[in-house]
C-alpha cells in the first residue's frame, strides 16, 4: 500500500473583521486631517494588492503635529495628575484587548506575519504594555528616587518625536508611545512607510478612548517624514527604532542640540548551544530565534554558535525540524513563516545569501512550495561560516541562519563578542553556572538562557556598541522620558 501523506487543511483567519478604508489622512491634535503632501500606497506583502493610500506628511504636516503636542502637553498632560493619565492607558490596554481580532488582522495583512503571531504574540504583549505603564503613571517618584526631591515626582520631557519600523509595527508603537504617554510626555508618532496601518488603527482607538486632542499624533510618510520629525525645533526627545546607519545619522542629526535621544538598532546575535544542553528544546529555541517573524527581528539569533562534539547530531535535528516549517498565507493559522515585508528587503536578504554561497558557505533550505505573487524567502541555513563572511557579520534581517562552531567556552564567549553590534545573545547548557557566567561575559543588552526572543513589558531591552543605547521596557524604560 502507497504511503499516505496527511496535509493540512487550510484554516484561515476570515479578513471580514476589518474594515480599511480606501484612503487615509494622518492624525493631528485628535482628529484625521489631509496631508499637504502627495500620498502613497501601502500593499500586503504576500499578495502585492493594494490596501489603502496613506497621506505622505510633509515638513508644514510634521509641524502642526508637533504644535498641536506641544499645546496637549503646556494645556492638558503635563499637568494631569499621574493617576489621571493611568485611568487613559487602561482604557487604551483594554480597548487593544477588546479590538484584538482586528489589530492582529490588520498586522498580518499590512506586515506579511502570520496570524498566530500577530494574534498570540504581538497584540497580546501590546496590550500588556500599556497595561503596564498605566501602572506606574502615579508612581514615578519611586521609579526614579533620586531624581527628584524626596516624594515629588520627576517631570516629563515635553514632545517626544519617535520613529519606528516595520517589523512590529504595533509592538514598537506601544514600546514607544505607553511609556512617554505615562511620565506625562505627548508624542508624534512616525509608522514604517510599509506598515502605516494598525498606527492609523490605534489612533482610531485614541479617539475611542477620549484621549484629550493632541497627546498622541500620527504622521504617515517615507524617510523625509522622519527627517522633518528628528529635525523640528520644538522636539524635546527622539526615540527612534530601525537600521544602524539611519540611526547614525540621527545621532549625527540632533548632536549639539538639547534633544535627549534613544536609539534601538540592528544586531547579530549568537544563540549558543553547549554540549550539554537538551538538544530538542535548543533545537525549538533556534527556530524561534531566526525564524520567529520571518526573521525581521533586531534581537534574532541570527548567527548559531555549536559546541563542535554536537553539531552533527544538532544540525541533523534542526534540519529535520526546519523540513515541518509551513510558509505561505499569513492568514492561515498553521502558517509558521508569513512574507518578506517588501520586495527591497527581498531583494536585500537574496543578495546576502548569494554572497555566503560566493565566499563559501553551505547553503541549505528544505524543501518548500512559495506563493507566485508576493515576497517570499525558504527558511535557510549556511554552514561552514566562518567569522569572516560577511553573513557572519551584516544583520540579514530574514529567515537565514549562519552556523559556526566552537571548541570551548571561551572560544563561545570570543565568537559571540566579535560582532559590531550587542543586543541579544541566548545560551543553552544544563549548567545554571555556566549560564551565569556566561551571561557576565556576553556584551549584549539581553541574554536569554535555555530559551530565546522571549519579550516582557516589565524586562529592559536595548544594546551596546552599534545596537544603539538607552533602554525601552520596565522601569528603565521611564528614564528615557523623564528629566
Ligand atoms: P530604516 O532604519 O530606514 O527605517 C526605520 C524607520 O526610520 C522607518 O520609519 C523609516 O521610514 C525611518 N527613516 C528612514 N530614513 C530616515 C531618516 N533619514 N530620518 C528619520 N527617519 C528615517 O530601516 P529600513 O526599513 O530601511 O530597513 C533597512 C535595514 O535596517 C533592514 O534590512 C534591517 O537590516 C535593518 N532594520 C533593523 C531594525 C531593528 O529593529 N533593529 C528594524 C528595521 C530595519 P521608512 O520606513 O518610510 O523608510
């Protein structure tokens, strides 16, 4: 008798729940108004239709949000009692809650994500944002007991200008927007050019929420639009999230001015797996590290350090397993990889890949079907890296894994510091020594022991070196919005 192959059925997440409009201004002082610029086109990266058009803000644009945050700021939030303002977040959380189906939709139509994230991860951790600086909105002055005098509560820094990309699009607006919005800060918000959506979305539950006009403004656009944010005069603070160099440029932007600046950039993170770890969970672990998000995550553990006695039996254990991944329909709930973001980084993660095989690494994928329409890459391993490629080096920003070996611990510790960058780093040993030690020697923001790219609202997070500096997340996160 033939043997038979089982497939899945497909199980797709019905798009009926949302309603995009054909068309989208930006939202200033409460309200969606015209832009004076042209406008563009935002598309679903795994099909290439055309979602909605999106107003392009111009520099007059940039300049009455910034206004209408500075009148929220002098008039309303600044001078709201802490309390008050928690009383907004909460209802913001729960609405996040309340509208969840919608937003998770919206983020795997707009981004290219499967919905089981953007559904179980993404909106959930949203809403625990939010839920989480409410909580300290009426309790700054333990946050930060030195800052002030003893029980008067430190003071907010004025308009917050933030950018932010497309990866998590939502993720990073609650990173960005709880924290300013709970030390008493009103903000301007600019969405990745690619993913302008479930920002235009949460402005809408902004309005459902009464928050008073102003505090939170929505300024679509491409790079100019973040330029004329970074550069308005009135700016007291620039958040931004993204790629190094534009971070770098930033940087270069507001130095000599009195703007307070946090920058979350790019990385290459190693996951390293010792010779006594449990194998099946490690294997788990690398998966989610490089494959979580189609592996457009900054924090990724993009480059895989193995113990040399175990990278045989490792390696054949990640391929079986990297065989069961399903690409395709972000929709679909058995989808473990969505689609690229845009066709440029498609073409930006073929070209890395190209070069690991032109200067001699392995190249592997399983074997899988893609979608014709729409940006799409197989999950993809290299081996025989060596320190270095330039896929050993460069942050892919995709579903590829470079995999290099190592003979001792501190060979590991040697590998996984050789990187420009040092935003995450994961270990995977039964020695919860080695854990710790390991740990006091890895120069990374975060470092995840025995499991990876795990996120929590009350954990910092943020890099050293060219990952950027100051912290978003947990009480550290209140400094960056504090004076
Ligand atoms: P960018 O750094 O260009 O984009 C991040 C945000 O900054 C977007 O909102 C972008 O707008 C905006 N922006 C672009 N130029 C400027 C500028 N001069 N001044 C102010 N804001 C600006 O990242 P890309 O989307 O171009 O991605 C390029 C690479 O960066 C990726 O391949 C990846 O390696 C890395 N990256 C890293 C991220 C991280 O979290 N560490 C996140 C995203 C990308 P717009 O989208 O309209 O261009």
């Amino acid at each position: 008798m033939a043997d038979t192959i089982f497939e899945y059925a497909p199980a797709p997440e019905s798009r009926s729940i949302v309603d995009i409009r054909p068309s989208y201004g930006l939202f200033v002082d409460g309200a969606f108004v015209d832009g004076h610029g042209k406008s563009f086109k935002t598309i679903s990266p795994a099909t290439e239709e055309v979602l909605a058009e999106v107003a392009e803000a111009d520099e007059a644009d940039v300049d009455l949000a910034v206004k209408a945050a500075r009148r929220a700021y002098d008039r309303v939030w600044s001078k709201m009692p802490g309390r008050e303002r928690a009383k907004y977040l909460y209802r913001i959380a729960r609405t996040i809650q309340e509208r969840s189906r919608e937003l998770a939709v919206l983020e795997s139509l707009d981004n290219g994500k499967p919905i089981k994230e953007s559904r179980d991860v993404d909106v959930p951790t949203v809403a625990a944002h939010f839920f989480y600086y409410a909580g300290w909105a009426d309790k700054l002055a333990y946050a930060m007991p030195h800052s002030a005098g003893r029980g008067a509560d430190p003071q907010p820094l004025g308009v917050a200008g933030q950018i932010i990309p497309w990866n998590f699009p939502l993720l990073m607006l609650a990173w960005k927007i709880a924290p300013a919005l709970a030390c008493g800060n009103t903000v301007v918000l600019k969405p990745a050019e690619t993913t302008p959506l479930t920002a235009l979305l949460f402005a809408e539950i902004c309005q459902q929420a009464d928050l008073p006009p102003g505090v939170v403004n929505i300024v679509t656009g491409a790079g100019a639009t973040g330029q004329a944010l970074v550069g308005h005069p009135d700016v007291d603070k620039v958040a931004f999230t993204g790629s190094t160099e534009v971070g770098k440029a930033i940087a270069r932007t507001v130095a000599g001015t009195t703007k307070r600046v946090t920058l979350e950039l790019g990385g290459k993170a190693a996951n390293i797996v010792f010779d006594d770890a449990p194998l099946d969970q490690a294997v788990e672990g690398i998966v989610n590290g490089i494959f979580f998000n189609q592996g457009h995550v900054c924090c990724a553990g993009s480059r895989l350090l193995v113990q040399e006695s175990i990278a045989d039996e490792l390696l054949a254990k990640l391929k079986r397993r990297m065989s069961t991944l399903r690409v395709g329909d972000p929709l679909d709930k058995n989808t473990d990889i969505g689609a690229i973001n845009s066709a440029e980084q498609l073409a930006k993660i073929r070209e890395l890949s190209e070069i690991g095989e032109a200067e001699g690494a392995g190249r592997w994928s399983p074997e899988c079907e893609l979608p014709s329409n729409g940006f799409w890459f197989p999950p993809t391993l290299f081996t025989g890296v060596s320190q270095a490629h330039r896929i050993a080096r460069e942050e892919i920003f995709g579903p590829v894994l470079s995999v290099l070996t190592f003979r001792t611990p501190s060979e590991a510790v040697e590998k996984a510091n050789n990187t420009p960058y040092g935003l995450s780093a994961g270990v995977w040993t039964d020695k919860g020594s080695r854990i710790l030690s390991m740990a006091n020697q890895l120069r990374a923001g975060v470092v995840w022991a025995n499991t990876f790219n795990k996120f929590d609202p009350t954990s910092p997070f943020g890099g050293y070196k060219e990952s950027g500096y100051g912290r978003e997340g947990g009480r550290h996160g209140l400094e960056a919005y504090l004076k």
